[in-house]
C-alpha cells in the first residue's frame, strides 16, 4: 500500500472515532496498513468497542499484553469504564510515570486520571504531548470542567495555528462556544450539523452535540426529536442517554428508568456520580429540618 494512502487511511479511521462511528471503526479493514500505523489502529478498534459498552471483550482482549504500554491504557481505560476505579487509577499512574511521551498513554491514561479528579495530574501528563491532538482536545475538555474558559480559549487558538482544519479542533472550538455561549451556540450547533450531515455519519456523537446546542438555543422539542430517533439506533450509547435525562429534567419529565439504563451503559458516568452526590447532599439537608418525636 502506497505509504501515503495508508495513513490516509489511518486518518480515516481517527475521523470515523472521533465522529462517534464506533461501529464503522471497528469494521474498518487494517490487514493492509503499514506496520507503524497496525498499532494505532487497533487502539482505535479497541476504544471503540469500550464506546460502545463491550469492554468485557477489550479486556480479555488485552490481558496478555500489558507490556505495550498503548495496549494497557487501553485496559486502564475499560477497567475505569467498567467501574474498578482502583485498579484503573493505579495502572494510569504508573503508565504516566514510566511511559509519559506514549502519545495513547497521554490520551487515555489522562482521561482516566480526570474521571477520577486527578485534574493536575491529567493536565500534567498531557502538557508532554508532540502535536498530539487528542492530547489538545482533552486538555480543552479538562479546563472547561474547571471552569477555565479563558485557558480553553487559549489552548484551541494555539491549536488552529497548527492544525486550522482538523476535526478535533473544530469540535473543541464547538465545546468551548457551548460554554461562552450567545452566538457561539448558533455556531457550535452548525459544527455538529455539518457532522452529521457528512456521508454515511449518523453517529451519536454529532446527534448528542446538536441536542446540547438546540437546548441551550431554548429549542427543546428539537432536541427531543433528535435525542429520541438516535435512541433508537443507539440505545446502549451512554452519552445519548445522558443527555436524554437532562432533557427530561428540563422537560419536567421521569429519569429513573433511563439512569438504570445509564448505570447499566457506564456505572461511571460522571452524571450517576453527580446525582449520587446531589442526592446525598439532599438526604443530609433535609435530616436537619426532620421532626423531633420523643417518646
């Protein structure tokens, strides 16, 4: 193959992932990639299967090959998905302390790291990346969690300096209009439109981005329609069904059977973890204000 037209391809297949086609990802050809690009590739497979809830079958996958280190993030990554929040943070660290320029350790490693609010850390692993895109993404995501705007905004216009049209970018630029808000929301809507509207996508990842942006647009029986016909097609999708129980919120509607959907889907979610703390939270107020009986 034609060195040039395999990492084409292999381009193909990040944009395919990061559009959300877990399922195209995976049914990718690689046998006629170069040797180089054989790695990365499976990387992506294997991520998209945890994407889409199979991560029993990444993790028999990977069991055997934990001296790649690309091949143990991965199974850090499936171990934190599936709810062993020990055992992923404690391989995580010592991925990032042994193989801390490994491009996928920085990446999966990292989000493993922010799942379980090690931000310093994350940002500190990932501030080594060469032109690391996911690395440049995934920092954009953490200072949004943080409430640092300004550091988001910072860190994607150093990015389209250097990688002006790649997707990745475009999607941290909609991220971080999702959060600066007014027009950005407008903009940010038109970025995942025109994901979505791409030949043969109909990922969930650009229905979801959508929906967030009809929401804050005041557009809810748009983003409703949107979130239910991908439902349908993506029913085990955890993002999908996050995003439906804040609809629903919004809409005055029930949660609790799509939260048992959630924790079926990913037990770690960062929603189930927040309305875990909410709720206890709640539980602790209201004892205060529980009436007195003596007997």
């Amino acid at each position: 193959m034609d060195p040039f037209s395999a990492e084409g391809e292999l381009l193909n297949i990040h944009n395919a992932f990061h559009s959300g086609q877990y399922q195209e990802v995976i049914d990718f050809e690689t046998a006629a990639l170069s040797p180089e690009n054989q790695l990365p590739a499976r990387v992506l497979k294997l991520r998209a299967q945890i994407s889409l809830g199979q991560t029993d079958e990444v993790l028999a996958a990977v069991s055997t090959e934990e001296d790649t280190p690309d091949l143990a993030a991965v199974k850090a990554l499936a171990l934190q998905v599936t709810g062993k929040a020990d055992d992923a943070l404690q391989l995580a660290q010592d991925l990032a302390e042994n193989y801390p320029e490994n491009a996928t350790v920085e990446v999966l490693a990292a989000t493993v790291l922010q799942a379980q609010e090690q931000s310093e850390e994350a940002l500190s692993l990932l501030s080594k990346h060469q032109g690391n895109l996911e690395a440049v993404a995934l920092i954009v995501q953490i200072h949004l969690q943080q409430n640092r705007t300004d550091l988001a905004l910072k860190e994607v216009q150093a990015a389209k300096r250097w990688a002006q049209d790649s997707l990745l970018v475009n999607l941290a630029e909609s991220w971080l209009g999702l959060r600066v808000g007014g027009e950005q929301y407008q903009s940010a809507f038109y970025v995942y439109e025109e994901l979505a509207s791409a030949p043969s996508s109909s990922a969930a990842l650009s229905i979801v981005g959508q929906a967030v942006a009809e929401i804050h647009l005041g557009r809810l029986p748009e983003a409703e329609a949107a979130l239910s016909a991908a439902m349908e097609k993506y029913p085990e999708d955890a993002e999908l069904i996050a995003n439906t129980i804040v609809l629903n919120v919004l809409s005055g509607k029930p949660t609790e059977d799509l939260e048992s959907r959630l924790q079926q889907a990913q037990p770690s979610h960062a929603l189930l973890t927040d309305i875990e703390e909410k709720s206890a939270l709640f539980d602790t107020a209201a004892a205060k204000y529980a009436p007195k009986v003596s007997s």
